[in-house]
C-alpha cells in the first residue's frame, strides 16, 4: 500500500512538472515573438530628416539672386550662392557668361548636369542676369555646342544664343501630336513665325546638333 502511495506522489510530481515547463516554454515563445515585434516596430524606417535637408536646398527655379554690390563672376559666386547651387563659365555666342543652377547632378558621363540656369554677363563692366532657361527633365542637360546653348523642350529642342547682351532663342523645334496620334511637325526662329512642317528633317536637325553637342559641367557649392 505503501508502494502504491509513493508511485501515486511521484506521478503527481511528474505531471506536475511536465505542465511547469510546458507553461514556461509557451511563456518564453511568447516573450520571444513580443521581443521580435518590438525590434521591427524600432526598425521601421522613419522619414529621413537628410532627405528633407537635401531637398530644402534646391533652391527656387527660376533663380532671382541678389547680386547687389557684385563686381565680378567670382564675387557672385563667392558671396550670394548657397550650398547645392552650381557653376560654369562658358561663351555663348561671342559672349563671356556666368551659369549659375539651381542644382546640379551626377550624369553618369564624368559631368555634374544641369537642367536649368541663370545667365550672367558682364554690362558696362558689372554683372547682370540676362535670363533664365530649363530643360524638361534630367534627360536633356544643358550642353553647348558652336557658342549655342541647346535647351530640351517638349518633345524637342531649343538653341539659344546672346547677341549684345541679350539672351535670343535663334530657333527651336517640336513635335506635337493630333487626336489620332499622328506626327505634326513644328519650327521656329527668331523673328518669325511658327511654322509647320510635313517632314521631321527640322526636327531631327536641331536634335541632332544637340546629340553632338557638349554637355555643360557645373562646380557645385559644398
């Protein structure tokens, strides 16, 4: 009687602590996906305040900078261009100029691109913007070619120039597209009128100048 009451007692003690450690396990597993949930909730990216930083100093297109009290090129971009801005000096017809971007990026050809500029030039021995130009995306960077700078537009190109100080679009060309999604084809020069055309060839000529043309490298202000 003895020994079955011994034999009982250590069978209770044994499920007793087959249930124990069963409880713990779950309460470990438990604990384990709870500590794991956590550390993704930590982990989850939040905005990134860098991002935000770069993207506040784009500055504002088209670029109106005060210039006041600027003697030279080197004074502007010494004393009034911020950090992310960008510079080149280049002539554009027969003419020494200052472009300044709003940013500059890596075009994956040795240059720092641009897409957008304002130009300076000397008048009456001073600094003066004369205008602004931009293209449509990165895609098409500013470039020169033969003392003309070449624009991406819309499904086209732009090529300007500056004769006496002022900036002069000398032609551009486009292509737009009817209800049907046909061609049309279309030209302009300075002091005329737009014209339309039946053949890409004005198209594909200007475009083509472009393709040949160098793309600008702009120094970028740290």
């Amino acid at each position: 009687m003895k020994k079955l009451l011994v034999c009982f007692l250590c069978g209770l003690l044994l499920v007793g602590c087959g249930q124990s450690n069963t409880d713990n396990t779950s309460e470990l597993e438990n604990s384990e996906e709870t500590n794991q949930v956590q550390e993704s909730v930590e982990s989850e990216p939040e905005e990134s305040e860098e991002t935000t930083e770069v993207e506040s100093e784009i500055a504002e297109y088209p670029l109106n900078l005060d210039i006041s009290g600027c003697d030279t090129f080197t004074q502007i971009v010494d004393t009034v261009l911020e950090p992310g801005m960008g510079y080149t000096n280049e002539t554009i017809g027969d003419t020494d100029a200052l472009l300044v971007c709003t940013f500059a990026y890596d075009n994956m050809d040795g240059n720092m691109a641009a897409i957008d500029s304002a130009i300076y030039v000397y008048n009456d021995g001073v600094p003066e913007c004369i205008g602004n130009v931009s293209s449509i995306g990165t895609a098409y960077p500013l470039a020169v070619k033969d003392g003309y700078l070449y624009v991406g537009i819309y499904h086209g190109t732009a090529k300007y120039t500056i004769e006496d100080n002022e900036l002069i679009e000398v032609e551009s060309s486009w292509i737009e597209y009817d209800d049907e999604g046909n061609e049309e084809f279309y030209y302009h020069e300075v002091a005329g009128e737009e014209t339309k055309s039946e053949s890409s060839d004005i198209v594909d000529s200007i475009q083509n100048e472009y393709d040949e043309a160098t793309i600008l490298n702009f120094d970028v202000i740290q």
